[in-house]
C-alpha cells in the first residue's frame, strides 16, 4: 500500500483538541467541562479560542459555538458528547 494511502493512528497524547466559543456562553462552560474531563482521562492536550478576540475563528464559526476541533478538524458544536470525543481521541 502506498504510504500516501497509509494512515497512521494517533495516540491520545498526540492529539490536540481546540475548544472555540466565546465569554458568557453557558454551553461553552458545559463543553469545557466535557473536554476537559475526557481530555484528562485519555491523556490529549487541549486549549480553548475565543471568538470574539480572533476574526477568522468569528468569520467561520459564530453560528456554531461552541466548536470542537480535533487536531484542527471539526468534530462538533453546540453540544459535546464524551463518549464520541473519547472514541475519536482514540481513547
């Protein structure tokens, strides 16, 4: 197989998760809370963005907050399921 076509599995404490929202959002503080725990127990770096201090991240998702990113992948908004977050950490 051709190692262009070959993907190779992260681990969990390779992988970066980037919470986006924004200051009083009340699903934001239950994403961070889901993040956080799960990104603890597997072992996965994570950071948070504020929208409202990045023009891009506002251009792209302002509609959506708050937005879960893998590795700079969409993996969800609005409301973050753990259990589908772990599995996607590999975890």
């Amino acid at each position: 197989m051709s190692p262009l076509l070959r993907r190779t599995k992260k681990r969990p404490d390779e992988r970066l998760v980037t919470l986006v929202g924004k200051p009083g959002c009340h699903l934001c503080d239950d994403a961070r809370a889901v993040v956080a725990a799960v990104c603890e127990e597997v072992g996965a770096a994570w950071e948070e963005k504020d929208i409202t201090r990045d023009e891009e991240l506002y251009r792209a998702y302002w509609e959506q907050v708050p937005v879960v990113l893998v590795d700079g992948e969409q993996h969800t908004f609005w409301r973050v399921d753990a259990a589908r977050l772990r599995k996607a950490l590999g975890g």
